[in-house]
C-alpha cells in the first residue's frame, strides 16, 4: 500500500527508475540530487496516485507510515508542490502552487490537501492554457522535507543570469531562511565565482536581515543584526564549497541551474535544483563539459601553432597512445570503445595548444589503480591542481573488486614489470631502428622529390617511427612511476622537506644527448679562443662568411649543422626556421660562449661539478636511510635515472623526426608555390596535414588552397593580436560557441618580503642580473646573467653555458629545462607564477635552486 501511494528517496541513494508521471519534475530533481552523492534532507513524496485516490483512510496510513520512517521525530517540514514537468526549463511553475513552511505533523494532511487544492486555482490553470498543457484530471505529487534550522541560506546560479556567462556562477546568500530572500526581499549578500580558479569577488548586504526559525511558535521572525551590519553570511571556505558541489549539479544534471541551498551547524544542504529558464534562448550553455590545460605542453607549442603543426600532433599523438595502451594490454575492444579519446587528446583555442584534460584523466581510468596512478600523472604533466569529476566513483561490489578489477590490475603489474625488465632492451631496439631509418632518411634530398613521393616519404615517418613509438610511451610510463616512487621515498625516508632532494640525486647521470649540442660548442668556443684571428671573424656581422678562411672550425661548424641543424628553439613547431635555414643563429650562440670565463668553458670541470652534487646528495640521502631500507632506495633511485636518462634521449629522437617532417612539409610548400597553388612557400602551415594530402590524392574537400589559406591567416593574425588565454579553462556544449576565454590574468604581487617562489629543479645559490627572453627574435646576447623565461624547449640548450642561473614561469620537475640544466650543473627553479610579468631586464635576484625561492634584491 505506501508503494502505491508514497516513495521514501530522501537519506541514500537509489538505482530505482522511478516514473515522473507519479513523482513530478521537484521530486525528481531531489532524488537525482541524492543519487549523485548531494546532501539533501530526508523528504519523501507523496505520489500522483495519492492526489487521484484522495485523503482516504489508505492513503492517510501510507502518509503516517511514511512520515514516520523518514523525518525525524518532532521536526518541522516543508510541504511542496511537484507537478509533472515543475521545475523544467520550458515550464517552471513558480509560485503558482501553494508551499507551507513551518509544518507540524498534526497540520501535515491539511498542509497537503491544500496544495493539492492550489492546482486547480485560477492563475494555474491559466498557466497550463498559455504553456498548451492539459487543463483537464489535473493531479499533482507533493514532497514533504524536514525543514532545516538555517544559520544562513540562499540561492546559486550556475551561470551568471544577467551576463550570461558559463565559466562564473553567482551566489546570493543572507543570515536564516531563505524566505528572506524570496519572500521578504531582503538584501542579500553576492559572490560572484569564476569556475576556473574558484576566485570570487563579493558585495556584501548593506544591512543584515533575516528570518530566523522559530521552534516555540512554528514559525519565522524577522531579526536585523545591528552590532554587526555587514558581517558576511558564507566564509570564502564556503562559497567554494557551495561552488564546488554547485559544479558537480551543473554537471549532473546538463544545463546551468538555478539551486536553493541551507547552511546550518553541520554544513550545507542542497534543498532543490532546476534549469535556470531564462538563459533558454541563449541555447545549451551547459553539458558536454570539457576541462583543458596547457601547463606543460606550453613548453613545446608556445603561443599561437599554426594548422599544420597541429594537425600533425595531434594524429601523432593518437597514434603514440593507441599504440602505448595496447603494448599495455587494454583489450582491443575497449581501445576501439575509447577511440574518442585517443583521436582527441589535444585542442587548439585562439591557435594555443592545449591538453584535454579530461581525456588525458579517460586514458589514464583504462589502466586499474587509477587513483594511484592519476597523482603521477599530474606530477609528470605539471598540471596544478586535480580534476574534479561529474559523481564521485561508486563503490565496487566484492565480485567486482576480487574478480574483475584485481585480475585485471595484477595483469597490467605483470605487463609493467616485464616492460620494465627489458626496459634497456627496448630502448635499444628503438634507437637501433630509429638510427637505421634516421640515417637514410636524413640523406634524402627532399627538395627534389614530387609532392606524391613528399606524401608517401611522411607516411614511411609514421609507419616506420609513430607506429613504433611503443619504447618512449613505456619507459614515461616507467618514469612517472619510479620518479614519483624516489620522491614520496625521499620525503618520507630521507626527510627532505624541501622536495628537491630526488632532483640533487638525478644530476650528473652523463650520456643524456640533449646536452651534448651545448657541450660540442664550448669545446668549439674554448679552441677558438685560442685563436685571435679566428675571434674576431666569429665576431664580425659577416661571420659565416669570414670563418671560411679558418677550414677547421669551419669544418666543425658544418658537422654540428649536420648533426644537430635541425634544433631552433620551439623546435616542435613546424612553421619555425631550423638552424639549417638560419645559421647566424649559431654564431650568436659561439660568441656568447667567447664571452665566458675558461671554466665555464671546460666540459671536464663541469662533468665534475656535476658528480660532486650528485655525491652530496647520495651522502645526505643513504645517511638517513636504515639499512633495510638501503637496496630498494638505490633501486628505486637506479631506475629513476636509467628512466630520466632514457625519456631525454628519446625526446632527442623526437625532434629529429620533426626536423624531417618540418623539411618535408617546407618542400611541399614550395611546390605549391611553383605551381602558383600559395603566394609563399610558407603558406603551408596555414593548411592541415590532410588537406595537403587530400589534394595530391584528388580526395580534397575544396581545392581552392590560396582561399583556404586567407581565411586563416586572418583568423591567426587576429589570434596573434589578442591576449594570451588562461592556462585552464572549461568549455560546455560545442568548445567554441558560447565559450568566452578569459584573458590569462596578471600576476599578484609577490608577498612583501619580496620573494617569488617555484619548484625547486636544480640546486645551486646564486645572486645575478636578471634577462628576459621571450621568443629567438629578441637580443640573444648573454655573459652569465640569469636567465628569465616563460618556457623552455630543447632549442635553448645552446644558451644554457652562457648563463648562472634559470628561471622558468611554466613548466614541470620533469620539463626538459630542468632535466639538461640539472645535467649541466645549472641552478634553477620552474613554475614560478606570474614570473615575466614581475621581473624585466636588469633586475638583481638571489636564487636558490635548492628551495625554489627567488628574492627580488634591486629592480632596474
């Protein structure tokens, strides 16, 4: 009998489908609101059914049963209207159904037959004329809810109703009920929230007034607070929170929502949850929620990337894991189930490139011990803060967990652990084959190919090397392990509070090939010194000229072209000139090098440098090691740098394979320009790999290149005008309709103490005068200033022996900057917030590379 008339959701979740016909739109908010972990106080519902049976003596007892089961003794309820489609985006019913507050249990059945009564007033029928609903056997459910002793109450829009705009939500709170919002219109305080970072800006109420419940008489009572005008009714700790859980309802529930909330003793309650109607014209503001981050990959693909470079990383790296998550052994079902992920690992805002977080977060959810392993995954990536996700994970079952998710996590240990022993191998057997195609195809003269052979050649690159990338995705994963195994070990065994000791232990490793281009020109820059003549020809503006008259260091000058001329800085980049095409850029480096002082100069006392660091930080580690403890500390550490060493240089690798995808795609460029197909050579990388390819093989979509060309230099010359976007962003619905990108903001000021703090990479104390530099076209001329920069790619090594210290705004413990600068004996810090924003050119700092700290001591 009290399933026929009454449903109890309130208090715990529920798998029950239950019909909306019997519950109506209110109740059905609520139980989806339990079901998706928010707290909600107990209520129940008394059904449609009920209405159409009337207050018999069954329905009564199903009543009483119900009430007695579910609200807790002697409480207040509310008692509510829950028409079939209230509360829904396109009919609302708002104040057209009778609510009563303040209801004891004996008032209950009087309480419900009135609002049962309210649905045939004449302004609700009126509403269901003008809305075209049925006038006719009107029936309507009610829920019935404790009522809860607010201490402060209100109402949050998850989307700003008079902008709006998606990425803010807006809080309206004041002291006691919220009938004194609604109702009695007082003055509310305001918190208006960015989604992205949770910052907040507030308006607080210019009196504080309120209904506070009064239990003697049942009721509320208006109160002002005159001792203290403008207290606040939410801390900041509790706007966030109420954020927070009001995200997790958007998300939910698909659209921006209109929430009422209470706050009382022991925390915030979620009262109710529907669409915000008036932001229906402006279309599907919220749902299909995307979270995107671009914290380390900056570090490659700064500022605006053109189209082609994109579309070719982004088919590299959906290849690359496709291939890294099937040598892992995720079945080849599910691989095909997530092939979305796979294909959309990255995206491309106002031509920035950025990580799909979420994605990133899918991909990692398909290996088992996700939660162990997403940390690692962050830390790797440098993202700055975790994820949140649309509903807390449910609790496996036993079966679930002893006979699905442990065989399964006890495989990929298996599959792990047989990587990681031939680790060395592996490595082997792809730099072998690498080298092999490598050297034959560096000795092709791409310029005299056919545009059909430069398509064919570029697909040989991904058959013969993406499709075999199998080794660098294993042993980064093999990295992300043993790297933040050695950390959390140093911390917890070693004490080290400052975080940089697993970084003192990782210098000097030797044979990391990124370092060996800078170390190859100061033996360069070291003979020649010798040498005055030979100076003052490297000096002279025409130096690649005038260095001919010297055959040797002319002769080595071409060898490091030929060997390492494919390196520029953003060397990821593909529209970017190598020093191939621009060797003055090489010259500028060597006589930065002139500059230097004899033992900067030698490699020798460098490398011995390097091992007396890494024999400091050994002493100091094993010193507070136990001796049981000792063989799996080494081990660990043993593979943390075979790990390092390995992921450098087969990053290495990488940018040899972009150095000849970047002199196929150029050789294309100029065909096109030949053929009078692009007014310039270089208006290539305005087009996508596959629009290129597509008009070789008669398979293009349109064939009008020079058009598809203007069009996106416009839109990319527009992208160059604006503001750099934040580093973290939301987007709802379709990514780029409706989503306003928020300029990235400028930096807070550092604390008064003048410091500036970040992750402390390489160990090292020095004060110095400050350079910024922010792209190859600045003044690239350095004599041991410390170096300033927003990022940092491989293509800036050569400038390393040229400075003291680095300095680097983005960027993570595992960026290449702080792998080859931690090689090279150099002190640095990355992740420093707002960096180039608060120091230029000329002013002096002291930094410790060992702590992250960085204080300001003079500004130019």
């Amino acid at each position: 009998m009290s399933a026929t008339f009454t449903i109890v959701p309130g208090g715990s979740r529920s798998d029950a489908k239950l019909d909306a016909r019997l519950i109506g739109g209110k109740a059905e908010g609520l139980l989806k609101l339990t079901n998706i972990g928010q707290r909600v106080p107990p209520f129940y519902v008394i059904t449609t059914q009920a209405h159409a049976a009337g207050l018999t003596a069954k329905v009564i007892e199903a009543i009483r049963e119900t009430h007695a089961r579910t609200i807790p003794a002697g409480s207040f309820v509310a008692v509510r209207s829950s028409a079939v489609g209230e509360d829904a985006a396109d009919a609302s019913f708002a104040g057209l159904h009778e609510s009563y507050l303040f209801v004891t249990e004996e008032k209950l059945l009087e309480a419900v037959e009135q609002v049962w009564q309210s649905a045939h007033s004449e302004r609700a029928m009126t509403y269901r004329r003008e809305k075209g609903l049925p006038v006719d056997g009107i029936t309507i459910a009610v829920v019935v809810q404790q009522m809860i002793d607010a201490k402060a109450s209100g109402v949050v829009f998850t989307a700003n109703p008079t902008s709006h705009d998606v990425h803010e939500l807006v809080v309206s709170s004041l002291f006691g009920l919220g009938e004194g919002l609604v109702s009695a219109g007082f003055d509310a305080d305001t918190f208006v929230v960015q989604k992205s970072d949770l910052t907040i800006k507030e308006q607080l109420a210019y009196k504080s007034e309120a209904i506070l419940f009064d239990r003697d008489r049942g009721t509320g009572t208006h109160a002002v607070n005159v001792e203290d005008p403008h207290a606040r009714s939410l801390s900041v700790h509790a706007v966030r929170e109420l954020a927070q859980a009001s995200m997790a309802i958007e998300r939910a529930f698909g659209k921006p929502q209109d929430i009422e909330f209470a706050c009382n003793e022991s925390g915030l309650y979620i009262l109710q949850s529907r669409p915000i109607t008036t932001l229906k014209e402006h279309g599907p503001a919220a749902g299909h929620r995307l979270l995107w981050d671009n914290s380390n990959i900056v570090e490659s693909f700064s500022g605006v990337t053109s189209p082609l470079t994109f579309s070719v990383i982004r088919r590299a790296y959906a290849i690359v894991y496709r291939c890294f998550a099937e040598v892992m052994g995720i079945p080849a079902s599910t691989i095909r189930e997530n092939q979305a992920v796979f294909e959309n690992m990255l995206g491309l805002f106002r031509g920035q490139v950025y990580y799909n977080l979420l994605n990133w977060y899918a991909l990692v959810r398909l290996f088992p011990g996700f939660e162990y392993n997403r940390a690692y995954m962050e830390s790797m990536m440098g993202v700055r803060e975790a994820a949140q996700f649309d509903e807390p994970p449910q609790p496996a079952s036993f079966a679930r967990r002893y006979f699905v998710e442990l065989p399964a996590l006890l495989k990929l240990v298996g599959r792990s652990a047989a990587n990681f022993i031939r680790i060395k191998n592996l490595v082997r057997e792809f730099e072998d084959n690498f080298r092999e195609h490598y050297t034959r195809w560096s000795a092709i003269d791409v310029k005299s190919l056919r545009p059909d052979e430069l398509m064919n050649l570029y697909r040989e690159f991904e058959d013969r090397v993406l499709w075999t990338w199998r080794p660098p995705i294993i042993n980064d994963f093999f990295v992300m392990i043993f790297y933040g195994t050695l950390k959390k070990l140093c911390a917890k065994w070693c004490g080290d509070e400052s975080g940089s000791l697993q970084n003192d232990l990782l210098t000097g490793e030797g044979g990391i090939e990124s370092a060996e281009p800078a170390k190859m020109l100061l033996r360069l820059a070291s003979a020649a010194k010798k040498d005055v003549a030979l100076v003052e020809a490297i000096r002279a503006d025409d130096a690649l000229v005038r260095i001919r008259e010297f055959p040797a260091f002319a002769g080595e000058i071409d060898r490091y072209l030929d060997l390492y001329g494919f390196r520029c800085m953003n060397e990821l980049k593909l529209e970017e000139h190598s020093l191939r095409d621009r060797p003055e850029f090489l010259m500028t480096y060597v006589r930065n090098y002139l500059e230097a002082s004899d033992e900067t100069l030698d490699v020798a006392r460098q490398e011995v440098r390097e091992q007396a660091l890494r024999a400091d930080a050994e002493q100091r580690a094993f010193a507070k090691l136990s001796f049981f403890q000792r063989p799996l500390f080494r081990f660990v550490l043993r593979c943390a740098r075979l790990g390092v060493k390995n992921r450098e240089n087969m990053r290495f690798a990488r940018t040899r394979i972009f150095g000849l995808v970047r002199e196929v795609v150029r050789a294309m460029g100029h065909r096109l320009h030949e053929e009078q197909l692009l007014d310039a050579p270089d208006d290539v990388f305005y087009l996508g790999l596959d629009e290129l390819w597509d008009y070789v093989k008669g398979t293009a979509l349109t064939t009008d290149l020079r058009g598809l060309v203007a069009v996106r230099k416009r839109e990319f010359d527009a992208y160059r005008a604006e503001p750099v976007i934040d580093e973290r962003f939301e987007t709802f619905g379709m990514a780029y309709h409706r989503n306003a990108f928020r300029a990235r903001q400028g930096a807070e000021e550092p604390p008064n103490d003048g410091t500036l703090r970040g992750i402390a990479c390489s160990p090292g104390t020095i004060t110095g005068t400050v350079k910024v530099l922010r792209s190859p076209q600045d003044d690239l001329r350095l004599a041991g200033e410390i170096l300033v920069a927003e990022r940092t790619d491989p293509g800036w090594v050569p400038l390393y022996p040229s400075i003291s210290g680095l300095l680097i705004e983005r960027g993570s413990i595992l960026s290449h900057s702080a792998i080859v600068a931690r090689e090279m004996g150099i002190p640095t810090i990355v992740g420093i917030r707002g960096l180039t924003a608060l120091v230029k050119t000329g002013d002096v700092v002291t930094m410790d590379g060992s702590t992250g700290v960085v204080t300001r001591v003079a500004v130019s």
